[in-house]
C-alpha cells in the first residue's frame, strides 16, 4: 500500500508543481479584468488590504447602484466604500464580510441595505467567475459558495482545475498577461451611477405571472441574526435601509409587509436605525428608476443626498 501511495505522489506531484505557477498566472491577470460589472475591483481591494474606510455600505446589487460613496463622504467627511455584491443575498454578501475583517480593519459602521431578496438564496452560482482568481485552498469561499449549483470538491483543491470550460475567461486572462495590461475600473468605491432610462421588464415580468411571491432561505435568516449579533458584540455601528423600489414593482411582490416586518423586528431587537424608503416619494417616479427595483444615477444621486441627511439627524452617523 505504502508503494502504491508513493507511486501516486510521484505521478501527481509533479503534474502539480506544473499547474500551480499556470494557474498562479491566470489568476493575477484575470484579476485585472474591469468584467462581471467590477467584481474584481471590489475583491482586489480587499485582498490587497486598500479599503480604509470608516463606513461601509452592504447589499446586493441595489446597494453599488444605489448609493454613492463620494456623496456620504462630501458630507460625514469620513472614508466610505461600497460593498454592493450584484446578484446575491446575503449569504454571500456575509462570506465578502468575513473577507474583508480578515484583510482590513473592521469599520465603525456599516450601512446594510436590504430588499425583498436579502433573504432569499438562488440555486446558482450566479457569477461565479468572480471567486475563480482568490478560490484556491481558500476556506472561506469554500464553504459560502459550495452551497450552491457551480463548483465541485476539485475547484477548490486542485490548481486549474476549476479555469476548465471557463475558456473565454482563461483566453481573456492570458491576453491581458501578454499585454501587462489593465482595464480601466468599472466602478468608483465600489460604486457604479447606471445611465439608463426606465425599462419594460417589470411589464414582461407581469406577464409572465401575476404577482412573485419570496421564498426566505432559514440559512439566510440565522446568518443574517449571527451577524447583527456579531456587530453588536465588536461594537459596530449597523444601520438598516431598505433602499427604493418603483411602487408598481411593491405591489407586484405578494408578501413584501412579510418581508419588511422581519427587518423592523431584527432592528428592534439590537437597536438598530431602521429607514424604510419604499415609502418615499422617490418610489413614485420612474425617471429616477432603470426598472422597478434599481435607481438609475439621477435617482441614486437623489437618495443618496436623502440618505446622508438622514443619517445625520438620527445621529447615528458620528
């Protein structure tokens, strides 16, 4: 047996030695990539330990285009950045958390913004290619995304391994390591202003069915509790704000008041500053929307003005 072990560790060792520097090289090119709406930015940031900010911004996709970090920062004069991760609830939103405290120093604050799929998990990776550069032997990213449909076992143990079908990723990584070249950012802290004008998904989406009902994903939920708890615990500032939505989309979500119920009770129970602008006047106007759920950069320049305001006369900004 003993020789059968060490004729296996002769044969694949060396196929290792070969693919590791490979994959060593794909990575820090694909890293570079201004693709997936600046995914990479955001990781690179808090890979290479350059976020220092005293205040972060959480939330899906409806947190980068939503608010702006510069427009904060103009008026707490503190440093802010974006964490907007597009396409996912909080689930991983929570594993970018985790990443972050381990690479930077912990914030005196953050501003969660949550929505109608905060707590409602996808079956996909969505994106996936976002975790391909910083995946291998990392624990953390293991864990959060092997829950999902995307990655098997070897993904994350074996260099290369994971790059295979992924070949427009890998060609796209090789060109910009021969050209020692790099994108220009997609976004800015974080954060992206979307010129676009209102769209007719909603429209198509009603089409479709009647109304959308959410599914809460119980995992979500008790991560999402871990973490205020945690919070509190390290004596970090959470805010929650539930950003806007076009009031044609609100009423086309069955059971939103279930939904926005569990987050008043979550900021009732550790304290917590909870703004609800579905409610806002902002909701009723489409020329501050892209579609019913995303403000466009007018729109987002609008909130974020309003956001900032109310940070500061709750005083819960500092």
């Amino acid at each position: 047996m003993k020789k059968f072990i060490k004729t296996l560790l002769l044969f694949f060792v060396p196929i290792l030695l070969l693919l590791y520097p490979i994959d060593v090289f794909i990575s820090k090119n694909l890293k570079k990539s201004n693709a997936i709406f600046g995914e990479y930015e955001v990781w690179n940031d808090i890979y290479n330990s350059k976020i220092k900010a005293d205040v972060l911004i959480y939330g899906s996709s409806r947190a980068w285009v939503d608010i702006s970090p510069k427009i904060l920062e103009d008026s707490l004069q503190l440093e802010v950045y974006n964490f907007g991760m597009d396409g996912h609830n909080f689930w991983l939103q929570y594993l970018r958390h985790v990443e972050y405290l381990k690479h930077n120093n912990p914030p005196k604050q953050i501003i969660l913004a949550v929505d109608i799929n905060s707590l409602q998990k996808r079956d996909n990776l969505y994106l996936h290619e976002q975790f391909l550069p910083y995946m291998l032997w990392n624990k953390n990213i293991k864990e959060f995304t092997e829950t999902y449909e995307g990655f098997n076992y070897f993904d994350y143990d074996i260099p290369l391994i994971r790059y295979a079908g992924n070949s427009s990723i890998v060609k796209n990584a090789i060109t910009m390591g021969v050209k020692n070249e790099n994108n220009t950012p997609y976004r800015t802290k974080g954060y992206k202003g979307i010129n676009k004008t209102w769209s007719n998904d909603l429209e198509i989406a009603k089409s479709k069915m009647k109304n959308y009902k959410i599914k809460l994903d119980t995992a979500s939920v008790v991560l999402f509790d871990k973490f205020l708890q945690e919070c509190k615990n390290n004596n970090i500032k959470v805010s929650l704000i539930y950003t806007p939505e076009h009031i044609e989309g609100q009423k086309f979500i069955k059971n939103k008041n279930l939904i926005t119920d569990l987050y008043k009770k979550h900021a009732e129970k550790y304290n917590l500053l909870y703004l609800d602008y579905s409610k806002d006047s902002i909701c009723l106007d489409k020329s501050y929307f892209y579609n019913a759920t995303h403000l466009n950069k007018t729109g987002s320049e609008v909130f974020s003005k309003k956001l900032v305001n109310d940070l500061l006369s709750q005083q819960i900004i500092d």
